[in-house]
C-alpha cells in the first residue's frame, strides 16, 4: 500500500472533524488552515468523502462540514480505501481487487505480500478517528506538559 498524498489529506481532514464531532461543523478554509492542506485540494477530497457517506454538509454561516458518523464507527481503513483503493501492495493478493497472476501458484512473493497486507489492514480496520483524537490529545498534553 502506498499511501497517496490525497489518502493522507483526507486522514487529517478526517480527524480534523472527528476532533468537532457533536460540536459544529467545519468550514474547509478552518479544516484547511488546522491541518496545513491546500483548501482547493481539500474541496474535491472532502466531496469525495461526502459522495462515499462518510460526511455530510451544510450552507450558510452555521454550515461546513461534519462526520455522519461518530467517529469511532469510521476506520482508517475505510477512509484509505475510499481515496487510495486497495490496501494490499499487489493486486494478486487483494481482497477487494483482487486480479489473477499467471505466477500465482507458484511465486514464492505472493505469501509475502499477503502478510503485509495483513499487518497493514489490521492495523488500519482497528483504528477508528475517535482513536486518533485521543492519541492527537494525549500528544497535546505530553507536548504542555514537556513546555512548563
């Protein structure tokens, strides 16, 4: 798996407003400046996410963006796929795209690439955005904490 710089920005974005969840929503120009993301970038890759149901918006003042699900219903892994495709580093050994090989009987890389993509799923399918916050404060506090 090769994470893209669009999977990356939408896993900020994606935290950005799992920090606010149950809160307000959140214009793309604060999301945008919070998570140091390009905001034109960040229009089409927050419609991305919209259109896959992971957000819903809002016009006026009060409107933006917010999750429409708490985040610790939404994994990171659902977002990667949505944006990235695939978590498996080949296609011979994915799940949700997998495409025959004519060497795949007898490559001896095939077990190899199935493990990773098994360590990274894991990984990624039991970490939630309501994780992230709470890793992201912990962080905040340690780094208060560090400067008194």
């Amino acid at each position: 798996m090769r994470l893209s710089t669009k999977g990356e920005y939408a896993s900020r974005a994606m935290l950005e407003l799992a920090r606010f969840y149950d809160k307000k929503p959140l214009h793309i120009r604060d999301i945008a400046k919070a998570q140091d993301v390009p905001q034109r970038f960040l229009e089409q890759i927050l419609l991305q996410l919209k259109r896959a149901g992971y957000l819903r918006s809002r016009k006026g003042p009060d409107g933006g963006y917010s999750l429409s699900r708490p985040p610790g219903e939404i994994t990171v892994a659902e977002v990667i796929r949505v944006m990235d495709g695939p978590l498996a580093p080949i296609d011979c050994v994915s799940v949700t795209a997998h495409e025959v090989c004519p060497h795949e009987r007898s490559c001896g890389l095939k077990g190899l690439w199935k493990e990773v993509r098994d360590v990274v799923a894991e990984i990624l399918e039991k970490t939630t955005f309501a994780d992230l916050v709470e890793r992201s404060e912990k962080i905040s506090r340690q780094e208060r904490k560090r400067r008194e």
